[in-house]
C-alpha cells in the first residue's frame, strides 16, 4: 500500500516544509511564508550572503519550523530543495522504495537553476581569500583531477598563487582522486598567460562582433522580452506535464491495489504496469528537455547582458580585466599537469597546460560572404570550436631565500672566522 499513499499526492506526516501547510492531508501553499522563500531565492541571486539573509528573516520575526531563529544549513537546505519547484520524493521505510509526488510550486524553475549554479559557484570559490583580496581566474579554474583550484595572496611575503585543492579535501575526508599538480601557479603569470590568450580569441571573433552589432545594438531591450516571454511559455508547459504525471502516478497506484485485491489478473496488470511505466518515462524526458530549454535561455540573456557590458571596446576592457569579464564569456578552465622525469629517472611536474571552454563556438569562428566582390548580397558565419588550449606554463625552481645578514650577524661571522 505505500505506493497508493506515497504517489497520490497526499501529506504522509511529519514536520511540512516551510511555505507550505498540510490541509485534509494535502500540500497547500502557505502565502506569506511562500513569500519570504521567493524572497530568500531573490536574495541568493542578487549576491546576498546566507548571514545575511538570516539576518534580515531573523528581524522580521519570521520563524523557522523548529526553532526559534534560523541556522545556515536550514537556508543552504532550503535553497536547493526541489520541494520549492513542485518536486518531492517519499521513501516508504517498511520497503525502502521511493516515490514522488507533484506538489504546488512555489518558485519557478529557472530561478532555480540559477539558484543552483550561484551554489555551485559559492561552494567552488569556499576556502579561497577572495573575501579579503580579488582574484581573476578562481572562479573558473578546475584541476584535471577534478577538485577545485582557488587562489591564495599572502601579502606578508609577497605571494600570489593558485593551487589544486585536493590534498585539503582530502584532509576534510573527501574521497578524491589523485592529483598530480601538486605544485601552484604563480598568479599574474597565469593570468597573464590566460588573458593574453582569451583576449586574441575574443578580438578574432566574428560570432561575437556580429553579436554585439545585432543582439545589443539594435535589439537588447527586444530580445530580454523575448526571452522572458519564452520562459514563462515553457513553465507553463513544464506544469502542464506535472499534472499528467501526477495523472499517471495516479494510475500506476490504482492498478497496483487492483492487482493486490485480486481485481486484476496478473497478465492484464503487467500490460497495465509496462504502458503505464513507459507513458511516465516519456513525460519526465519531455520535462528535462525543457527544464534544458530554460537552462539555455537564461544562459542565452547572461550572454546578452554580459555582451551589452562589455562587448564595446572590448580591447580596452582586456587591459584591466575583471572576473566578471572573464566568467561571462569562458566556462571552465581545465588545468592539466604538464609531467617531465629527473636525472635519475624519476617524474616530476616541470609545468601546467590549460584548456580554455568557451560558451560560444568562438575559436577560429569565421565570416564567409554570399559574394566577396558584392558583399552588400550578405554573409553566413561558420561556427568554430568551444574550446583552446594555452602554452605550457613552467613551474619555477624556487628554493627558499637566504636571510639577509644584520651588521651584528655581521660582526659576529667575522669573529668566528678569525
């Protein structure tokens, strides 16, 4: 029977999640506190700190569930919770299976996925001194290992690097893989290195100097319009296909207590089981293919937006690069050992390689007119690649520096030579 009570929609007890309220047994939407969870969402996206965020709920006397203030890991839990898009999963614990049931949503799906990659990108950049001192490439530097690479400036002795993080994951009990960058990069060699290399594949690109002289020049205002609209279509739909499978989670639980009350034969509950299993299948893989829809149109208005910021004398911009430059336009950054051996035979790491992802296929894109002596007849524009790889970046023998003598120290050597 716990598929009946577990897919039907139904409240199965406990402590209902914030924003919500259980009427007859049944998830209802609590208005004003689904009102301060779309403002805890607005606040995350807008850069605000979770300190902060429970600061502002803690004096508006808004309460949490179980206790009197809120703590960080009930937000950090709230801000990813899919309850808040209508999604949530009951496991029976007599039989351990999971299943899942439509809700009423409160926040839309596309702020949540901004949501999440915000996370992703707080939870990449944890650990880093960027609080105290800004860094350019942090936020998009990754180690082929997998594990995060953040930047660290200590100013006491004059350093400035980026390193692999794994070996301090590691420390914390993370499982992770081995690493083989196990030396760090010198920073303003490294975005040297980097920028250089982005700015000469930006200048060259005719994808983006088309799209600026189109999107952002003529139609910015037009196409944010259009976007939204898009988004609102495909969240429309997305709920539409909550409810048809809230129809056949409905389904499947009724010809499952058919069958157990002997109201169905074996052969005809199977036939009713497999058409069922197979019509859920497809709906949940219409539901990803626009939950990816609405992935690319937010993707597709932070293009726009970063172009219609930077996308104007864009040579200038590169003279003082920002991180926000450099994360509108690169995706990721793969850092790579670069692996050499010794005298005696033995590997060391002389170097690191980097892979430049790009969002766009920029890398040797390229412009190809209908007519080259009529080129008022127009153009087309050939995609190229998303991604490039720099020079290797050597690693710097560096021993530790000899102490500087003191007149005293001085003397003293003097003496004992003598």
């Amino acid at each position: 029977m716990s598929r009946v009570h577990g897919e039907t929609g139904v409240f199965m007890g406990g402590t209902i999640n914030f924003g919500f309220k259980n009427i007859d047994k049944k998830w209802e939407i609590e208005e004003t506190e689904s009102r301060y969870v779309k403002k805890m969402y607005q606040m995350y996206l807008q850069g605000i700190s979770l300190r902060d965020i429970k600061t502002f709920l803690d004096s508006e006397g808004v309460r949490p569930r179980r206790s009197k203030t809120w703590s960080l890991g009930t937000l950090n839990t709230m801000l990813k919770n899919r309850v808040y898009v209508g999604e949530y999963t009951w496991k029976d614990k007599e039989s351990g299976e999971s299943f899942k049931i439509i809700l009423p949503q409160i926040i839309s799906y596309s702020m949540f996925s901004r949501v999440q990659k915000q996370i992703t990108k707080n939870i990449k950049n944890y650990g880093n001194n960027m609080r105290k001192y800004d860094t350019l490439l942090s936020g998009v530097l990754t180690c082929s290992c997998g594990e995060n690479i953040t930047g660290q400036i200590k100013k006491t002795v004059n350093r400035k690097s980026y390193g692999c993080r794994s070996m301090y994951s590691q420390w914390r009990g993370k499982d992770v893989n081995t690493c083989l960058n196990t030396r760090t990069m010198n920073m303003d060699e490294t975005d040297s290195l980097i920028v250089s290399r982005i700015k000469s594949i930006v200048g060259d690109s005719s994808i983006l100097k088309e799209k600026f002289k189109n999107e952002v020049m003529s139609k910015k205002g037009t196409d944010s319009k259009k976007i939204t609209s898009e988004k609102n279509m495909i969240e429309k739909s997305i709920k539409s296909i909550d409810r048809q499978l809230d129809t056949t989670i409905k389904s499947i639980s009724i010809n499952e207590v058919n069958h157990m009350l002997g109201k169905t034969i074996d052969v005809k509950y199977h036939e009713i089981s497999n058409i069922l299993e197979e019509e859920l299948i497809q709906l949940e893989d219409k539901k990803k293919s626009y939950l990816q829809e609405i992935d690319d149109l937010d993707s597709q208005k932070d293009w726009i937006d970063w172009v219609s910021k930077f996308g104007k004398d864009m040579n200038k911009r590169f003279k003082k690069p920002t991180s926000k430059l450099i994360e509108g336009i690169v995706d990721e950054i793969i850092v790579s050992p670069v692996m050499g051996e010794t005298r005696e035979g033995k590997p060391y790491q002389r170097g690191h390689k980097f892979k430049v992802k790009f969002k766009l296929p920029i890398v040797n894109d390229s412009l190809k007119y209908q007519n080259s002596e009529k080129k008022s007849e127009g153009y087309t524009i050939n995609e190229g690649d998303k991604s490039v790889e720099t020079q290797v970046l050597e690693v710097k023998k560096q021993g530790r520096p000899k102490k500087k003598l003191t007149p005293k120290k001085v003397h003293t050597n003097l003496l004992n030579s003598n």
